[in-house]
C-alpha cells in the first residue's frame, strides 16, 4: 500500500469512528504514520480534499459491492436479503463502527460545505442508480420508487443498528 492509500484507508476508519468533524488532521497522520509533507503532497488542498476521495472511494466500493451481489443473485429477494446480511455482517465485524460513511457525512455536513452537499448527492443517486437497476432487471413495475423505499429503509436500519450496537433494525426489513 502507498502513502496516498495508506492516508485514505486511515482516514476512512477514522471517519467512521469518529465522524466529520471529529477526524483531525494530526490523527489522521498519527495513525497512518506519515508526515505532514506526505499529506499535503498527496492532498495539497487539506483534509477536506482527502474527505471527498474517502467518500467517493468508499461509496463506489459500496456500489461495486451491491452490483456482485445483485449479479450472483437469481431472485429479487435473494439479492435484498443478501444486501441486508452484507450490511449486517459489516456493522457486526466493525463492531458497530462502520456502516454507511455516505449517510453518516451527508447527515452532519453544514450549508458551508456545498462541495460535499453536492458530491453526496451524486453519490448517493450512484448508490440508488445500483439498486434501481436491480429492480428494473427484475422487471418490478414500480421499480423506482421500490428500490428507492428499499434504500432508505436499509439506511435508516444501518443508522440505527449502529447507534444501538445491535443488527436487529436490519432484522426488521421486510423483504418480499
């Protein structure tokens, strides 16, 4: 792993432990053990530079992720439930630390942080764009407006089981 990779593996983590506005600069060098000239090499716009790599990295992993499973899925319930257990088993491993690092920032970002208002959106339409397309392969009528209930139901499930350290929220999604 290079030194870029090293700075937005360490800083991922610590967005999701610590969030937005808690993640520091110094921390984020601490923890990755390089210098302050390798940061800015790599990010010569500061840390909110190397926030939106983290968020577009990680939510294209995201999405990478939803489309493998959607593809070795043979039924549209298959694929939800197996979304839902990939959500479950992420929250379990991370020990309620990770979850959705897209909903966590787009949830705390101010009216001053227009880039990353911006860049969550089309994120987030990404994400949907995924799902959308899982419906529409299952030939569901009311494939966007089924895939974006499905979407903000597992967000908010996600959100939820981390606050409570437990994955019975995600238990709770029906899907049929």
């Amino acid at each position: 792993m290079n030194a870029r990779e090293k700075i937005i593996t360490t800083t991922i983590n610590l967005l999701f432990e610590k969030g937005f506005y808690g993640t520091r600069t110094n921390e984020i060098l601490e923890q990755s053990k390089l210098s302050k000239g390798s940061f800015y090499y790599y990010f010569p716009d500061g840390k909110i530079s190397l926030f939106v790599e983290c968020l577009k990295l990680n939510t294209l992993e995201l999405s990478l992720e939803y489309k493998k499973i959607f593809e070795s899925t043979s039924s549209l319930e298959e694929g939800l439930n197996k979304i839902i257990e990939h959500s479950k088993i992420n929250l379990e491993q991370s020990h309620y630390n990770h979850g959705s690092l897209l909903a966590n920032i787009s949830q705390v970002v101010n009216h001053n942080q227009k880039e990353i208002q911006i860049l969550c959106k089309k994120l987030f339409t990404l994400i949907l764009n995924t799902v959308e397309n899982f419906f529409l392969r299952h030939q569901i009528e009311t494939w966007e407006q089924s895939a974006r209930r499905f979407l903000l139901e597992l967000n908010g499930a996600i959100i939820l089981s981390k606050t409570s350290k437990t994955t019975s929220f995600l238990d709770d999604i029906v899907v049929a």
